[in-house]
C-alpha cells in the first residue's frame, strides 16, 4: 500500500508505541485517526504530531465496548472517509499468577476481573475494530491494510495467563482474516514486539526490568521506532499476509 493520504486509524494511539506508529505512518502522509480513551491526552498526542506537520484527529472511544466501536468507526468514516489502515495496538495488562501458594496455602489467585479486563480490552477490542474497518473497506472497495499488536508473551508467560491468551488469540484471528479477506484485497499482518521502552515496562520494577534486559541478545530495550517501523514494512510490503513479525532483539528462543 502507499500509505500517502490514505486513513489509517490506530487504536491506543495517544501514546507509547501507537503514538510511534502515528507519527511514522503520519511522516509518510497519511491521514490518522487517533482512537483512545481518554480526550485530553488524545488533544496532547495531536498536537505532538501538528508540530511534525502531521494531519491526525482525535477519536474517543472504549475499544472492548462494540457501540463505542461501531460509533467510532462510523464518526471516522463520516469525518474522513472509509478507513484504508487499522492498527489494533490498544492494550492493557492486569498481571498475576493464575494461583500464588505459600507452604502450600493458596495466598492469591488472579481474578476473573483481571482476566476479564485483559480479554475485554485486548482480544474483543482487536475482534470489534477490525470487523468495523473489514467493513468499510470491503464496503468502499479499497484494498485495505490491518495490522494486530500480538506480542512475544503469545508464547506464554509466567504472571500472564490473561494477557499471553489474548496476544495468542490476536495471532490466531491475524490468520484467519488473512485467509477469509484475501479475497477483497485485505492484507492482515501482525507485530509481536518483545520488551520496548514504554510506560507499560516503565512502570515495572527496575529489578526485573534489568533481569529482562540482560536476557534480550542485543542486550538493550527495543524502541517505539522499532515497532512503528515493523508495522510501516507491513502496511507497505503488498505480499505480506497471515503472519506474525517479531520484534523482540533476538529475546524470543
Ligand atoms: P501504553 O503505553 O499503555 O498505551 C496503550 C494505550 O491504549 C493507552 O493510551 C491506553 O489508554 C489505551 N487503551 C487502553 N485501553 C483502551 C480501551 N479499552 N480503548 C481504547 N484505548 C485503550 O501501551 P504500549 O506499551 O504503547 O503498548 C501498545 C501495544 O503493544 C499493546 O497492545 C501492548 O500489549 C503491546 N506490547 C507492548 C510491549 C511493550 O514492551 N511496551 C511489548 C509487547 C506488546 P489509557 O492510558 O488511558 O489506559
């Protein structure tokens, strides 16, 4: 795809790696529609990019919630035409050990709420805005582009029952829209960063951090850019589809 003027929409696009992305994707001419939560911070993340002579608009809207959704494609739509790129990258983590035991007494188990939320936000949220933006562009006959946020704990990953079973079953819908929207001309990818410097590994704590960064190969965090870049080589490589590319320093054995 050439990404100049088209209407990407990315999701959590107000900061950390989707800002990345906006602002990528934005430098090489597109039209982004910025969906998150919260307004103010989307008003701050749009004005970060007006300073880079970048055209984004800010759209508020509850990924996990299907009227948010269905509401917030049709506003996009309305406002800037059919949607030609999503990036499914709004994602939380509600970590915990599925049962923490001490001299075999169970001390704590993860909720259905933490599980409830991480599923909510980051599988059905991927499944809602993806099914909107297949919509539109099948609709507005454009050879459209989607891109998911797996992640490398799809793998599995200790502490992250929920949210390593959300990032497999975004690989897994990542293959099968693939195959079911080839025939419209829609390509679907997906991106599995490993650990990048952002508020989400900021706010762990820095012995684990550090214990992660020794682990990763190149021996460093990866950057926003970094994934901001793998999702650009997806929007503009016209033969990539169904698959998942990882970007993770080498970290994934
Ligand atoms: P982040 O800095 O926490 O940004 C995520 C954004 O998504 C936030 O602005 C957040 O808003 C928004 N969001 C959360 N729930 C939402 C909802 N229900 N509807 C709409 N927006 C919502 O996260 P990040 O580190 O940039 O991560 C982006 C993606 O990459 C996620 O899918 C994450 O799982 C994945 N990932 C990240 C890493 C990493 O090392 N950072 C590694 C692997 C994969 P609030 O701040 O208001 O909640």
């Amino acid at each position: 795809m050439h990404i100049n003027d088209e209407v990407i929409a990315i999701t959590g696009g107000a900061q950390g790696l989707g800002l990345a992305m906006a602002k990528m994707l934005g430098e090489r001419g597109a039209r982004i529609a910025l969906i998150d939560l919260d307004a103010e911070q989307l008003e701050q993340a749009v004005n970060v990019l007006a300073d880079s002579h970048i055209q984004a608009q800010a759209f508020v809207a509850n990924v996990a919630e299907e009227s948010s959704v269905i509401e917030v494609f049709t506003e996009i739509r309305a406002k800037l035409g059919p949607v030609a790129g999503l990036v499914n990258n709004a994602g939380i983590t509600r970590d915990g050990l599925l049962v923490k035991a001490k001299d075999g007494e169970v001390v704590s188990t993860m909720s259905l709420k933490q599980w409830q939320q991480v599923i909510d936000v980051n599988l059905t949220g991927v499944f809602l805005c993806g099914r909107e933006a297949a919509s539109q562009m099948i609709e507005a006959g454009t050879q459209g582009v989607i891109v998911n946020i797996s992640s490398i704990s799809r793998a599995g990953n200790m502490g992250q029952s929920n949210y390593a079973a959300a990032k497999a079953g975004v690989a897994a819908l990542t293959v099968t829209w693939a195959k079911e929207l080839a025939r419209y001309g829609i390509r679907v990818g997906a991106v599995a960063p490993g650990f990048i410097e952002t508020e989400m590994t900021a706010s762990m704590r820095p012995e684990i951090l550090e214990k992660i960064t020794k682990g990763v190969p190149l021996g460093r965090l990866g950057l926003p850019e970094n994934i901001a870049d793998s999702v650009r080589y997806i929007f503009e490589n016209n033969y990539f589809s169904g698959r998942v590319l990882e970007c993770d320093g080498g970290l994934r054995v």
